[in-house]
C-alpha cells in the first residue's frame, strides 16, 4: 500500500501496486507488516485507474495499480496478501510528524461573516475526515482553556503540509483561527532532542552566498553539494525542523524564484539553540471601526501597516509592525474633526506607503506565540490570543512571574 484515500461511502480505500498473482473483488485476504499479527479482511470493491477518475473491476493483475476497498484500518506500508500464504513486502515508513499547530473556532468580532461552518463540531468532523486520508496527521482534541471552545493540536510534517490543510478548508468555506507552528520535542536520556530534516535545494550558482546566508543563522549543516547541469547546484543540508519555518517564501526571494526545496525526515538530534525570531512589536487596534486614512497618515512613523484604508478592524487586530521591539495600541479608525475653521493645510492630500499584504505561510511565520491567524474564505487576518488589552496584560504579568519562580 503506497496510498491512502477516503470515502464516505466505501470508507478507507487503498491504493497499490499488484507485485505478484492475480487479485479479485471479494477475495479473501489478510493484511499486515514484517513483526506484526495478520489482520484478515475481504476485498469489497476493486478499482482501476482510467486518468483521473476510479473504475471498477473485477480482476487485476500483477502489474496493475489498483484501489482496494473493504480493508478497515489499512496503512501505507503494510501489504495485502494471500490468506494462505501470507508474506509481506518490505514495508514503507511514513515520516513522523515534525510540528504542530493549534486550530481553534474563529472566535473575533468579524466570524461568520464569510464563512459557511464555523462551529466547533464543523470544525472536527472535518479533521478528524482529513486524519482518514492524511497519514502524516495527528489530531488532538485539547480541554477548554480561558474560554476558548473547540481547540485541536494538528500535528503534520511541517510548515507546508499544514498550510495546504488550511488553505483547502478556507476553500471549503471554514473558518478557523491557527496559531504559530511549535516543534515536537522528545527527551532522550534526560537529554532535550529535536526533529531534524535533510533539505535538499536545486538554486543557479549565482544565488549560491545569499542562500547559505539565509541557512545559516538556521542551525543548517551543509553535507554535499554537486552539479546536476552546468550553471546550477545541488545543496544538500540537516537542519533543524523549526528552521524550516518561513524558509520557502525566503529562499523564492533571494533566488527570485529559481530556487526549489524539498525535505526528509532525519531522525532527532540535541537541540540547536534559538533561532533568530521576529525583533520588532505589532501595531494593535485598539478601537472596532473602518480603517481611515487620516489615523494612518498620522501613525506612519510608527510603523507600516498590514491594512488598507476603508478595512474593517476591531480591537485586538494587528494591523501592523511596530518600529520598535515592543507591541503598541493604535486607534487606526480614527476620524477627522468636522469644524467649520479653515486651516492652510486642510486640502492636501494624504500620501500613504503601501501595505505589506501576507499570504498565508508569511502571515504564519510572522505571527509570535501570543498571536492567531484567522483564517475565512475572503481574508487574513492576524489577531492577538486575548483581544482585550487588560486580559493580555494580566496575561503578561502572570507568565512573567512563573519565568521568575522557575529561575
């Protein structure tokens, strides 16, 4: 079994290629791994593959790819065998997962606005549907914490494999608010181990400084490096999994869209140490309205905004980035005083800088660990975890004591 699908008629289907004999629908089969106990089953359906689509048949031989269906539980891995003469093929692990997010009900002032389903239960029937064909996934339901409702730890393989889940729920019509990615840690002989990936990156040679200024700071090792074709190279690092975050959409920019990457699962190592995070604060809403461009001419330098005039906020919203390292409160919906003085400067006209639009992965890797993402069908935006200022400075205090007391 090399993949898995799901239907919600048929239930689990897995997808394979026939090495040896002859395979029927109804037939009797048993299914398993080297060191495990044979699980039997029967073969409900059998499909072939015509293009795209699934057609059903009766026989397929060795050769065939071919869909199974009947086989409850079944994994990638394990093999479909002769009930009589069981022997297993030799088995396909599926890497563990690296990092994990929290996905939780969009609760801000704007939900349900775009959305079709944005209930706690909408919420985990699609996931727990996603876990049906998403090997690499774990799903967790997590206990109601300070009043929020419907939260799950989503666990995948890393910063990619999770935004394609919520890029394709937000497609669905869900809404749902995700918080920033977190490694999956392990303590090995009382020692702190993290997950490690091996990177491989085909950039021209040109870009060959630049990338390797943007791994380094990373905690990348470069282990090979060789020319597949003249005038580009291949790089082959073991980085760590949390280095990896917000690294695609760099390596697009300092190779201006030449540079590809993939990654593979190398197994835990001691942790590297911190990497360099986000060194400025957000500009927080402190007040729900429209987005003026009065109020943003006169906070420019403060920082640059994330938000266009005439855009809907509300109170706890992040609409920008702080020139300084700390987070500050910004009424962005403020509005001009009508009066009937007349003032020399009353007729210019307001020149704002563009606003630096996030798309999903960058809007992820910026946000800090007291920050969401909220996610609908039309929008990104990006919020604080508490929206009211006094809850998040109590927030502070406490979390700032409990740093006192373990030191």
């Amino acid at each position: 079994v090399n993949s898995v699908d799901y239907d919600d008629y048929i239930g689990r289907v897995a997808i394979g290629r026939v090495h040896r004999g002859r395979l029927t629908s109804g037939m009797q089969v048993v299914v398993g791994r080297d060191g495990q106990p044979w699980r039997r089953g029967k073969i409900a359906q059998l499909f072939a593959f015509d293009g795209l689509k699934r057609a059903e048949i009766s026989e397929a031989e060795a050769g065939d790819i071919v869909a199974v269906a009947g086989l409850e539980g079944v994994m990638i891995g394990e093999t479909i065998s002769d009930h009589e003469t069981a022997e297993a093929l030799p088995a396909v692990r599926v890497d563990e997962p690296a990092l994990s997010m929290v996905f939780q009900v969009n609760d801000s002032p704007l939900a349900g606005r775009d959305g079709r389903w944005v209930t706690s239960r909408h919420l985990r029937e699609r996931l727990m549907r996603e876990v049906e064909r998403n090997i690499a996934l774990r799903v967790e339901e997590l206990p109601e914490s300070e009043g929020v409702v419907g939260a799950f730890n989503v666990c995948g393989r890393g910063e990619l494999h999770l935004s394609i889940l919520i890029e394709t729920m937000r497609r669905e019509g869900y809404e749902v608010a995700v918080s920033r990615p977190r490694v999956l840690t392990r303590e090995i002989d009382g020692v702190l181990q993290e997950p490690m990936e091996t990177l491989f990156v085909d950039i021209p040679e040109a870009y060959l400084g630049a990338v390797m200024e943007a791994l380094g700071p990373r905690y990348a090792q470069l282990h090979k490096m060789s020319h597949p074709a003249a005038g580009s190279l291949r790089l082959e690092f073991v980085v760590p999994a949390r280095g990896l975050i917000g690294f695609r959409s760099q390596l697009l920019t300092v190779t201006r869209g030449y540079g590809t990457m993939n990654h593979l699962s190398a197994g835990y190592a001691p942790w590297c140490g911190d990497i360099p995070d986000r060194t400025r604060g957000a500009l927080v809403a402190s007040e729900d309205g429209l987005a003026t461009a009065y109020a943003m001419n006169n906070l420019q330098d403060r920082g640059r905004f994330f938000v266009d005039p005439q855009t809907q906020v509300y109170r706890g919203m992040i609409v920008g980035e702080h020139s300084r390292e700390t987070d500050l409160e910004v009424n962005i919906a403020k509005k001009k005083h009508v009066t009937n003085m007349r003032s020399s400067n009353s007729e210019e006209a307001v020149r704002l800088d563009p606003p630096q639009i996030f798309s999903l992965e960058e809007a992820i890797e910026w946000i800090g660990d007291d920050e969401l993402v909220e996610v609908t069908p039309k929008t990104i935006r990006m919020r604080k975890m508490l929206l009211d200022p006094a809850a998040r400075l109590r927030a502070l205090k406490a979390r700032e004591a409990r740093e006192r007391v373990s030191a």
